[in-house]
C-alpha cells in the first residue's frame, strides 16, 4: 500500500485517497467552440509515459482536497506532491 | 519407520507429555514439538497421500518450506491445511493428513478468533535468528521503535542458540521493542507497509505494519536433488534431519545415507552418529575437499563423486542405490537419506516487492542485487553470506527421468520439466504454466531453483540463465478466516438505517440492501408472498395513500452567492432561474454527455439550494460537486455539505394525501392553488418543523415531510395514525419502483448503465438550448451521441397479460424471432434491438408491463418485438413508456 503526502494531512495510507488520472488536463474554456477531434482528445486521451508523470489525487478520506503528485509509473515512487495552486515540479525522478 | 527420541539430544521439556491426536490415532508429544516432529519422534512415517499421484509422502523438512507433510487440524481450532512443521504442538491437537489441496466442510468447527491491528514503527525486522535480533537490538540502541517478527515460537534460527534466546529476551524487555514470536510476514508491500500473521495458542491477529526501514533477515532454504522415487518418506532434507535431532532430540533414521554437494551436510552425518545412528555413508557430488578428508580420517565412508541414482521402498525408505562416476551401482540399506543441493537465501518476500536477483556461482544459487527497492534492507544469510560452496546438482542424471520428483506437491518430475521445454517452453514462466511446478501451497520454495536449473540445462543453456519463477505475496498460506478476523456477519460492512428502521422491522418489513441502507423492500402481511405484497401496496398508492420512508435519499446543501452559476454548470437545466420556494427536477451527466445521476433542487434562499440524489449517488455526486469547485473552478464561492443523515424524510402519496397531512395536523395551506406542484412550504406537521415539498415519484398527490431526523419516527408515526381511516399503507422500494415504472420516470442505474443520454430516454426537453455550457454539453452533439440509430426507452407490453419478462431480457426483432425460416429473415445470430431494464406486474393497468432501451425504439412503437426468456421468444408490443395518467392530471389530487 502506497504511503501517499497529502500537502494538507501529511502522509497517509493510500486507501484514504481516490485517483484522480492526469493532472494539468484544463476543462477547455469553451467545449462549444472546439472540434469534434479536438473534444475528444481531450475526453478521452491521456499520456501513458513508463517514469515521472504527473496526476490527481484526492483526500476522499481525510480533509477532501484534492492534490497533484509527480510519481514515477514504474517504480510507484512518488517524487513530489504539490497544491493545485502551486507551480508543478520538474518532471526528473 | 524407525524414528525416536534420543536421550541428551534436543530441546524440548521432557517433563511434559503433549497428547495429540492424527488421523485418529492417539500420540503424545513433548512441550516444545511441531506437529512434524512429533510425528517423527512417534514413527509416523506417511503423513498424507501425495495430491495427485496418491504417492505415500513423509516430512521433508523442517520449516515453512515443507511441500509434504499437509495437515487439516480440527481442534483445538479448525485450520483446512497447514503443513506440520509449521504447528506448534498443544495439549488436544488433532489433526489429519491432507494430499495437499484442504477442503472446507460446510459446517467447519470453530476457528481461532482473529483480529487485526496496525502498528508504525521505524525498524521492522522479519526473521528472528541471529541476524535479524542483531539488527533489532541495533536498531533499538538508535532509539528506533522496533517490531521483530519471527515465523517460529522459538527465537533464533532452525538449531538450537542460546546466545539468541537471551538477545530476544533482553530485547523483549526494552521500551518500543515489540517481539513477535509464531508470526510471519506474509508480504511486503509498497512504502514499508507490511502484513504480519500472528498465531498465539487464543487468537490469530493480522498486523498492519508500516515500516521507515524494513529488515529481512528470511535466512536460507535448502535445495534437494532429484533422483528415482526420492519422494519416499525417509527422504529428507539434511538441514532439517539435523534440526529434528538438535532441536527436537528426535532421530529421524537408524541407517543414514547423507547425499550432498556442499560441506553443511556433513555436520548432519556427524550428529546422526554422534546420536547413536549408522551413516553408511556420505555420498559427495564433488571432489573431495577438506571437509571430506576430515570425515574420512574420522572413520566415515565418503564417496566422492558418486550419487544416490534411487531408493527402494514404498511407504518407507529401505535401502539406496548408489551409483560410481564410472556408473558401477551400489545398494545399501537405509532408512533415511538426507539430502542437501546447496543452500540459497530465502527471498520469498524481496522478491514479490520487487527485489532483483543474481546467480551466485559459489552458492550455486540465487541471492538477492544490492539494490533492494525502498525501504528494504537484507541482512545475514537471506543475502547469501555465509552459505556453503556448492557445485550446482539438481538431479542424478538417469534414462528415465520420470520418478525423479521436483516439485512433490505438484506431483511433477524432472521428465515433465524437460518435456515442457521439448514442446518449445523457453521461459521457466512458462514451464511453471503448464507443470504447475511452484503454484502449490508451498510456492516451490524446495522446486523452484531446481526447476530453472532443469530449464537451463534443457535448453543448452549457462547455469543460471534463468532464475526461479515470481512470488507473489502471501508469502505462506493464511486463512480467510484470520484474514476476515472480526469483519463477519453484521460486522462484515457497516449497515446504514434510518431513524424509522425499527418501526419498519415491527411492521414486518422485508428489507433490500441499497449501499449500506437497508431500506424496506415491502412490508408483507401475514400469508402474503412479496408479489401480492407489492400488489397491495401499489393499489392502496394509486387508490388511497401511502406512506414511504425516504430519508436515504442523498441531500447536499449547496450554499454561497455563486451556488446557482454552479449547479447551472452541473445540470442540463437551468437552476438559477427557479425561484425561491420552488423545486426543479434535474439531470447531471458525465462529461461524455451521459446521464450520472437525477435529483431534484429545493432553492431555499437566493444563495442555498438544497440538492437530492439518488440513494446510491450520494457521495459521488458530492465527489464530483467537490472535484469541480476545486479543480476548475476554485474562483466560485460554493460550499457543499452532505446533510441527508440530517433530515428524514416521510413521503405521504395518494389521492388521499392532502387529507393525510391535513389531519397529521399541519398549519399549511395545502390546497393546490396556494401550494403547487414543484413547490416547498415550511411549516409544522405533527408539531414538528417541516419542510413540505410537493413532488411525486409516482404520479399521485404526494407531500414530502422533511423534518429533522431526531424527529422523523414521532412524524411517520403520527403520519400513521392520522391516515388509518384512510387506510394508509407504509410501502417499499419495490411499490415506489413498479409505480415510477408506470409512470415512465426511469432510475439511474438501472433503466441507465452509463451508456444513455437524456434524449436516449426520450427527455431533450431537460436539456438546455441556449449557449451556455453544462458539463457533458459537448458530448451530446459527438456523431455517436447524436447518431440516429441510438437506444432509446421505450415501454413494452408482453401479448401475454400475465407473462413478467425477466430484467435483462434481450429483444429482436419481431420478425426475426417469428419467421427465422423465411430467406428474407436476417442472418443468424439475429442482433439484439436492446434489453428489458425494468419489469413488474401492474394493479393500476390489471396487466404486466415492462421498460426497455432498444435500438432506435421511438420509431418501433406500435411493432413488435420478441423477448428472449427460458421458455422462449415472447412477443410484446413497443409502446411509449409513460402507461399511467400521461397527462398528468392525478399530481394535484
């Protein structure tokens, strides 16, 4: 079970968290005005890099906020989780 | 079997007799026995049958690496299979030998009550020998808090060590020091996180560890080598021959044949003479080194370079065939044949996190790289120092390798490993598929380094090429039932009631699970079946009134001065223009444009909405409020907050109703022109303050009370008494279900799967047409969404008036189903139009009736379509799925 440091809680055992995929994947600012191409890229794709990458997670089970993390894919360890307002990390393991 | 317990060897208390039972049989043992050794000292040679081949097979070794010698213990707890060298011996054990697969008998005796606790620690060390107690006293020094886990009721490795018991003993006595005897690791997972089983004599407990640093001090195992019938009883590792003579005072053999490719082995001869046994001889694969020379000067029969080529004997051992390098054959008689191919760490536990291996020539064997994964750190013999040299042997080489057993609880032979290459097998993955070799209980600790050596030299290829196949945690069999501890029965899950739920179970209610909520499923009276239940509770709704506790539905409390821009941009209709007072129904869709869930909005004042959901849907939809607010838009000033344990809800419906609440006593104006459908009023009902919302699941007048949920009994009751003359009748989920059915309003999650859109349900009219933007607002003009040819709800009417399709039914085509032997018929298999999703039997329309999603359905209405069902294609028509008052003219009474 992943050890998990919600910038909030501290760390916590994962199964307090929900996954949440991608981070840094914006709600487009207006959905009307993009192609049907484009819309769904961003509805249905997302990276699937092996190494660091970037994605969600909320605090289901602790003070519900939800928070961005750099993990590594292959080794699950994470490198660094940060708050939705603060600027993401370098992406080097 | 010529077993016994030798005079001035061992450690067990004499003193004190241990009576025991096996296979019927009574036995004593000694305090400080394992079921094993106590079988051994008692001469029980066959301890089961093995599982696939019925093969007589004995103890083979001493510890948890054990493939043979599988018990099921009855008492004095009930265990369906352990092997015995790992039970400690108590007073009244009974066991019974098991061919390696248990069984659970479906009314098993009682089991150990169990129980599971978590713990944080810095340093916990697995493994209590020598090693791991000098790395937990080091780490106690530090200061670090420390849990030592030792999968034996003894402290120190498999032999007798003094020096070890009073390390644990000392350590036993130091703050933050926590020592765990019979308790073994059963994985290693992410993080230090670490699942411990712990066994004592009143209770099994499952540990929850989480570890900064986690030390596996796991030791080593032996490798057998494989020869002609080298299953026998009397067959035995060396290590463990000498653990049951040094450990145990018990002799496993009069007559001994030591057949080894390491120096370790010859301790073992050395102590089986020293106990009074007759070595007949030390049967060396390798050159003679030192330690032979020694032997030989000491008076032993050493034979270099030779090999134990078979035995003879059935149920037992009786005698070996020794074969020469030049390949002359010996016989001599034996009873025991302890055998050792090396030793190699114990890495069950490294490598199912992770941990890498490397092929150590010296050893022969595998240990762990120095790079463990996180957290890990491996210490004594677990890395493989301090293991005896040895030269690789995995089997004595033969024509027919097909008696040449490798994995003895698979049953699987050298033949069979090398057959799995020969049918072009190169992965030792592979092989373990199709043999089997390593997935038995004992995970293939004694056959897996022999089956990669096996595989390697099959395929031509350098000694450790290829490694022993993954593990994977638990590391050694653990019982659901410990695993499970206190999480059974009404503990299993927690139950979520409603303050009215005793009044239900007075009444007779039948209850169904939705989450966690037990709600009523129908209150059936005495001689009803739930049909005819339903039945009554249906008619009594449309023809009267009656009474429904609705407190699980979900409530958010969705508050602050951009609440409505908020739920605008969550629902495909407009909540900012509802007025204060009002209620509005609502969809919520997926950002792929399909329905999520539906509810309706109270707008309480101008910045508080009061927001319900489906009961299953609650915390998702307050998830996803949460999700938005905080991960789009953290610039709107929305505060969301569950409130439905908060209210309780009485749901008064009928043509009756407004007389029901009337005379509850209520100070609202209850006529329709004063107080509409789709308001909300707050007054008192039953001397309670209540917050009354005209709206209606199922079609009829209805009043929902929703008043504080300490107060919501007193109110159902007095709803209860008030409607008596009206003969009021409580009803259940499934009533609500067959008259929302009939009705046509469908239920998210079943009438939809995630793959609906709200004009599949035949309800554009909730969505919006202007430009503003809802969440799934794109998605509904994606060419699938919006494709002519969709799913869409329909109602269905079977021709048979009593015939319930079943829910899930498929539907095809009308013609397809009647005229399959006309050419023009389409081509079997005939698609599927779609599925029933909802079907009941009607008191209102005197018939059955059903809903169903079929395949462009609106434009199917007046034709027919062929249910498929168990006794064959029933034709029903497809009609629109409103069957009930379409024009609403029975919501206002």
């Amino acid at each position: 079970m992943l050890l998990i440091r919600c910038p909030w809680c501290g760390e916590r055992d994962e199964i307090e968290f929900r996954y949440g995929g991608q981070a840094h994947v914006a709600y487009p600012h207006d959905p009307s005005a993009l192609s049907d191409r484009e819309w769904a890229d961003f509805l249905f794709m997302r990276d699937n890099p092996k190494g660091p990458w970037r994605e969600r997670w909320f605090h289901t089970a602790g003070c519900r906020r939800w928070f961005n993390a750099v993990r590594d894919t292959a080794t699950h360890r994470f490198v660094a989780t940060y708050r939705l307002d603060e600027d993401p990390p370098e992406l080097a393991s | 079997m010529t077993s016994r317990r030798v005079d001035g060897w061992g450690v067990v208390d004499r003193a004190t007799p241990v009576p025991f039972t096996f296979d019927g049989g009574a036995f004593e043992g000694r305090a400080g026995d394992t079921l094993a050794s106590a079988l051994l000292a008692n001469g029980v040679g066959v301890v089961a049958p093995s599982p696939i081949e019925g093969r007589p097979r004995g103890v083979f070794s001493a510890g948890v690496e054990e493939p043979n010698a599988f018990v099921e213990l009855t008492a004095p707890w009930f265990e369906p299979i352990v092997p015995a060298t790992m039970v400690d011996l108590v007073r009244g054990l009974s066991a019974h030998g098991r061919p390696g697969v248990g069984r659970l008998p479906l009314d098993p005796p009682p089991t150990r009550p169990a129980d599971h606790r978590h713990a944080h620690v810095e340093t916990l060390v697995v493994g209590g020998g020598g090693a791991g107690l000098a790395a937990a006293a080091d780490a106690a020094s530090r200061g670090d808090r420390v849990i030592v886990a030792h999968d034996r009721a003894w402290w120190g490795g498999a032999l007798p060590d003094g020096d070890a018991t009073t390390t644990a003993e000392r350590l036993a006595c130091e703050d933050d020091v926590t020592m765990l005897a019979s308790t073994t690791a059963l994985g290693v997972y992410d993080d230090g996180y670490v699942i411990l089983h712990e066994r004592t004599t009143a209770a099994d407990r499952i540990w929850h560890v989480r570890a900064r640093r986690v030390v596996l001090a796991t030791g080593a195992i032996e490798r057998p080598i494989a020869f002609a019938d080298g299953d026998r009883p009397g067959v035995m590792l060396a290590g463990a021959v000498r653990v049951y003579l040094e450990r145990f005072g018990v002799l496993c053999g009069e007559r001994a044949v030591v057949f080894t490719t390491n120096h370790w082995a010859y301790g073992t001869a050395r102590a089986l003479r020293d106990a009074g046994a007759d070595v007949v001889a030390i049967v060396d694969v390798a050159p003679g080194g030192p330690t032979g020379q020694a032997a030989r000067a000491d008076g032993f029969e050493v034979l270099d370079g030779w090999a134990v080529a078979a035995v003879d004997g059935d149920r037992r051992v009786e005698a070996a065939v020794l074969v020469a390098p030049d390949g002359t054959e010996r016989r001599v008689e034996a009873d025991l044949v302890a055998v050792s191919g090396g030793w190699h760490p114990n890495s069950h536990l490294y490598r199912a996190i992770g941990g890498g291996l490397r092929y150590d020539e010296a050893l022969a064997g595998w240990v762990p790289t120095g790079d463990a994964p996180d957290r890990l750190e491996v210490v004594g013999t677990a890395t493989g120092e301090g293991l005896p040299t040895s030269v690789p042997y995995a089997f004595t080489p033969a024509e027919d390798l097909t008696r040449h057993y490798v994995d003895l609880q698979r049953d699987q032979t050298v033949a069979d490993v090398v057959a799995s290459v020969e049918t072009g097998l190169r992965s030792v993955e592979h092989v373990k598929r199709r043999t089997y070799i390593g997935t038995a209980i004992d995970q293939g600790r004694t056959s897996g380094a022999l089956t990669a050596a096996i595989v390697n030299d099959a395929l031509g290829e350098a000694l450790g090429a290829q490694g022993p196949t993954n593990a994977r945690p638990p590391a050694v069999p653990v019982s659901y039932a410990a695993l499970a501890g206190r999480d059974r029965g009404a503990l299993l899950d927690p139950a979520r009631t409603t303050p009215i739920h005793d009044w239900h179970v007075d009444h007779g209610a039948v209850f169904e699970n939705v989450g966690q909520w037990k709600r009523p499923w129908s209150f059936p009276r005495d001689g009803e079946d739930l049909d005819a239940a339903v039945f009554r509770e249906c008619r009594a709704v449309r023809e009267s009134v009656g009474v429904l506790d609705a407190s699980t539905l979900g409530t958010i409390d969705v508050t602050g001065p951009d609440a409505a821009t908020f739920l605008d941009r969550m629902y495909t209709n407009r909540m900012s223009t509802l007025a204060v007072g009002r209620i509005r129904y609502g969809l919520m869709l997926g950002l792929d444009g399909m329905v999520m869930d539906d509810g309706v909005a109270m707008r309480v004042t101008d910045d508080r909405f009061l927001v319900t959901t489906t009961t299953g849907g609650a915390s998702t939809v307050l998830d996803r409020f949460e999700e938005w607010l905080q991960t789009e838009w953290p610039d709107l000033r929305v505060y969301c907050t569950s409130v439905t344990e908060q209210w309780g809800t009485v749901a008064v419906g009928g043509p009756r109703a407004r007389d029901v609440v009337a005379a509850a006593g209520c100070d609202v104006d209850l006529s329709a022109d004063a107080f509409p459908f789709m308001a909300w009023r707050d007054g008192t009902v039953a001397g309670v303050p209540t917050r009354i919302a005209r709206v209606s699941f199922t079609g009829e007048l209805s009043y929902e009370l929703h008043v504080d949920g300490r107060h919501v009994a007193h109110v159902w009751e007095t709803v209860m008494r008030a409607g008596a003359p009206f003969g009021i009748t409580p009803y259940g989920t499934e009533a609500m279900h067959v008259l929302r059915a009939e009705k046509g309003y469908v239920i998210v999650g079943q009438d939809t799967d995630g793959t609906v859109t709200p004009d599949d349900l035949g309800m554009s009219w909730i969505v919006r047409r202007d430009d503003s933007d809802f969440v799934g607002r794109r998605s509904l003009s994606r060419p699938d969404t919006s494709r002519p040819d969709r799913k869409q709800l329909v109602g269905l009417l079977p021709i048979d008036r009593d015939l319930r399709l079943p829910e899930g039914a498929h539907l095809v085509d009308g013609r397809a189903a009647t005229e399959v032997d006309d050419a023009a018929s389409p081509a079997r298999p005939v698609p599927t139009l779609g599925h029933v999703t909802s079907s009941y039997r009607s008191a209102a329309l005197g018939r059955t009736f059903a809903l169903a999603m079929i395949r462009d359905g609106r434009a199917r209405l007046g034709s027919t379509v062929h249910a498929a069902t168990a006794s064959g294609a029933a034709p029903c028509e497809v009609v629109a799925p409103v069957f009930w008052d379409p024009e609403d003219r029975r919501r206002d009474g």
